[in-house]
C-alpha cells in the first residue's frame, strides 16, 4: 500500500473510538470501547489497545501519526489538556505524550467540534464550499469553523465555542461557569429541562421529540423556542464570518423537522440582508464518523 | 526606485481619502478631498484627480495597483457595490470598472472595517500577533478578523460584521432593518440618542464624553452602558474566535477611560475562562491611516 494512513481517536464522555484512515479518507479499521470511569492510565492503555487493534488489521506497518479529537475548549502546543467536563480524570495529562509513549507515533490533537466540522468539509455536508461552519448539538453544544478551506483553531486551539455564545445575559447558568450560554437553550440538556420546568414527564430530549410529533402543543412550543434560539445563534455567526454553508449535527439534528423552520425564521430575520438566503444551512452526513475523520485530515494537513 | 508601490483609496461618507503606498508601508503622498453631495460621476472623477495628483507628488510613473477600502457589507467579485447607506449615489456601481478606466489601475475593494484591521495588523497595534480582530467605533460599527496571519473577507467579502451582531434582540432598530444590533448600542449615534432619551442637552458623543469627564453621573452612566454592551459583543467574538489582540479603533474609542472599565468587566465575565485574561485589548494607533494602509497591504497579498 502507497497511501500514507493515521490513525485517529475520538475520545468522547461515553465511547473511546480509534480508527485508521488513508489520506484519501478510506476507514480500514473501526475499534471503540466504553470511555468508563477508569483512570488516565486505564484509560490511555485501553486507546493504546484499540490503536494496536487497528494496526493489525488494517495491515499497516507504520501509521505517519495520530490525531485525536479531544473535547475540550483548550489544547495546549505541548498536549497538556485542560479543562475536560466529561473526562474529568484526564485534566492536566498529557496526551501527545501518554499516546505517542504507548503508540510509538507522533500525536496531533485538536477540538473534538473542530475535528467534526473538519470531517464534514473533507468528506462530508461542506465538501466544495470555501467558508464553512459546523455545530454539534448534543449534550453539550461545540462548533468548529473553516475559513478559506483551513480548519481555523484559533489561538489556544478553542475557536468554534459557538455553544458558549452569551444569547440571554443573565439566562441559565452554564457549565462553564457563565450564564445564558446558547448551549443551554440548544443542546439536548436543555431541552430536556425546558419540558422539566413545563412540567412535562418526558425525561429525554428524544420523549419529548415523540411528543411534538404526536403532536402536543407543548413540546412542539420547546422545540421551536430551541429553533429560535439556533437561529439567533447561527445569525450571530453568519454575521461575523459570513460563510457559505452551515452544517449542524449531534443527537439533537435527530429533531430537525420540530426545530428546522424556527431556526430559518429566526436566521432570516437576525442576519443582515446580503447573506440572510446566501448561507446554506444543512445537516451533517457522516454521524460518529466526522470526528475520527477530520482529526486524520487535520494530522495530514499537519505533517 | 525599486519598491513597488499601490494606490489606496479610503471612501468614507465624508472625505475620500487617496494615497501612495510603497511595498514596506512608507505613504509618499496623501490627498483628501469631501465627499459631498456630487453624482457618481463626480465622486469617481475626484478619486482619478486624487490619485493623479499621488502620481505627480510620489513620483511614481505605474502603480502596481489600487485598493480601496469601501464602505458596504458585500463586495461582488466583479467589483459591482451594493447597500452604501452612507454614499448611496454610489449603489449599484462597479468601482472597478469606474476607477481602472479612469486610472488605467487594477483594483482591488475590500470593505472599510476589514481594511483598517489589516492596516493595524500590518503596522499598528496589532503587528506581530497571529489572530487579531478589529473593531472601528464611529458613526456606525465596522469589524474585520486576522486569521492565521490573514485578513479573513468571507464568502461576499462582509465577514467581520461585528456592528450587527444582536445584542438585544427586539431591541432599538437599525439601519440594516433589523433590531438590537451592536451598533445601536455602541456607536457615537447611540451614545448621542442614549443622552437624548436620558433628557440631557448633549447633542455630540464628544460633548456627553466631556459631560462624563467633568463627573455628570448620567453621562458617566451612558458610556458605562455602552462600555457593557461592548464588552459583550467582544466575548462573543473571543469565545468564536479566540483571537489574541482585539483592536479599538475609530472616533468613539477616544472616550476609552469612560467605557473601557466596563467593556473588560463584560468581557472577562461574558468569556470562557480559558481566554478571559489571555485576550488583549488595545487601541488602535494608526488613526485615519489605517483603512488605506489597509486597502494598500491587502493589494500586495492579491498580486
């Protein structure tokens, strides 16, 4: 085989996911396990594990590196990671080289909702745009931004934190420790307590999606108020960085249709006149795969 | 001599601006004109007179080309200008045509705010850094973004629009159409209509600047206000962008000791953490020049 390959990680709160990847974005090996409650060391044995896995069978004698997709808002050059809500064991490890010792390979990190967005662009919803935006709306709410076809990190490494987007000054307290962050109006969590505080039985977002469907009138009120708060969020950013398209994935694109045309209501009516029909807004198209792909595409744009 | 050198135009709504620039920066001459009330016609023909008169005092027999720093949200590639509120008579024109013919120049157009923030990144106050935003506070809000070292334009050539980010949605309407704009908070003209709706007699943001100076807790209270707003605005471009440097600039920033207090109160609280403190604020340094410098700096990298 000629095609230089890499393996990538997508180290999320509930799965570990370890893939080999070509540079021409062919998955010749896919391997995860449960992130668990296990220790740093445990935790980085077990990627290690799944590395080696991916070694075996995709065949391939030397991987060029290992990107991994970390979520958290702040990578440091030399791989120290910093704040990690839903990895909390791994602060202040240093996964560059807790990886590349295990792994005998160069490690790469970046933003988890970066590597998504990357992913996206490279193979996936923004493939041939120039300018492109991604969100993933999950429990959290992370973003990732291209700019004239650049994975565009900032400095720090955590550009794109479009879930922390100070839409309700004073609103709901956010885990980051401000208040009225968009991604306690956006993300899954926050549906979830918006049917809590409507006094609903619905205990996920997906219950009180099946609700709106079905079509009671109050589930449907949270999901089109979360649409209009994406909006405003997304004209926000429309505004500031005027790209071509806008790619929303997570768990929670699972309800476009309940929020969809509240949020184009809502970006219409907040972008200015130039790019408020200009901008494209779409839904995300490789799923768990955006991560582990765009972490590989930024490691090869890296080497 | 042996450096190339550009012309750069400034069109504001109430002087052109025409100079010639060498490759390093050095301005070799300047002429400035009002913008008046003349036709497009008049305003193009005085822009060819300027620029034959840098001609004339640089000595320079060819200018490899013109930039010009314009003031409109979109920039069509074929160099056709959209919404001018501020020089309508120029709607609908193709500045590229107008001023190559009459120049027998190529040009080049980039928004007004964008060119100034390159104009700063270039030779002002935010040279040396990688990622830098500016913000020009006069009449309106203008912005512009460095990413990775590069002037970022955006699909339509508008991106940076940090003047209409909504702030208050619902709140005071803008002249974009649309409501609680930025601009509408921290403009010279909101400064002016906050004093007029407070009752005070103050009909400049200059003269509610001077009215704060002398201690008058109203006035103190409108640029505390808007220092506030500004500071929030600000987070949301530091948590999307995590830039380095934030540069302050325009007729407004004059009134620094009266907002700037609360613009890092707002900024620090509104921020995530990992970049509340790392951001710099500055002021701008290089005044008027800095849009066509700009302009001039922004020809270069296109040739």
């Amino acid at each position: 085989m000629n095609e230089k390959v890499a393996l990538a990680l997508d180290l999320g709160g509930t799965n570990v996911r370890v893939v080999a990847v070509t540079e021409s974005g062919k998955i010749l090996s896919r391997q995860h396990s449960p992130t668990g409650d296990s220790s740093s060391d445990g935790i980085y044995d077990e990627i290690a594990r799944l590395a080696e896995l991916c070694r075996v069978e995709a065949g391939v004698s030397e991987f060029v590196a290992f990107g991994a997709a970390v979520p958290t808002t702040t990578i440091g050059d030399d791989g120290v990671l910093a704040h990690l809500p839903n990895i909390p064991q791994l602060e202040g490890t240093n996964i560059k080289q807790e990886l590349g010792h295990r792994t005998n390979t160069q490690v790469v990190a970046v933003n988890d909702a970066s590597a998504a967005t990357l992913g996206e662009y490279w193979l996936g919803a923004s493939k041939g745009s120039k300018n492109a935006v991604g969100i993933t709306l999950g429990t959290g709410v992370g973003g990732g931004l291209i700019v004239d076809q650049r994975l565009y990190v900032g400095t720090g490494g955590g550009a794109g934190e479009i879930g922390h987007i100070r839409l309700v000054p004073g609103g709901r307290p956010c885990g980051c420790g401000g208040k009225g962050c968009l991604e306690q109006y956006c993300s899954a969590t926050a549906i979830t307590r918006s049917a809590r505080e409507g006094g609903m039985s619905a205990a996920t977002a997906e219950a009180v999606f099946e609700l709106a469907e079905s079509g009671d009138a109050a589930a449907r009120a949270i999901f089109s108020e979360m649409g209009s708060y994406l909006g405003l969020g997304l004209s926000i950013v429309n505004n500031l960085l005027s790209p071509d398209v806008i790619v929303i994935g997570g768990g929670v694109a699972s309800g476009w249709e309940q929020f969809f045309p509240a949020t184009m209501a809502s970006l219409y009516e907040n972008s200015l006149p130039d790019r408020r029909s200009r901008v494209k807004i779409v839904r995300a198209l490789l799923g768990d795969d955006a991560g582990v792909l765009g972490a590989a595409k930024y490691t090869f744009q890296q080497l």
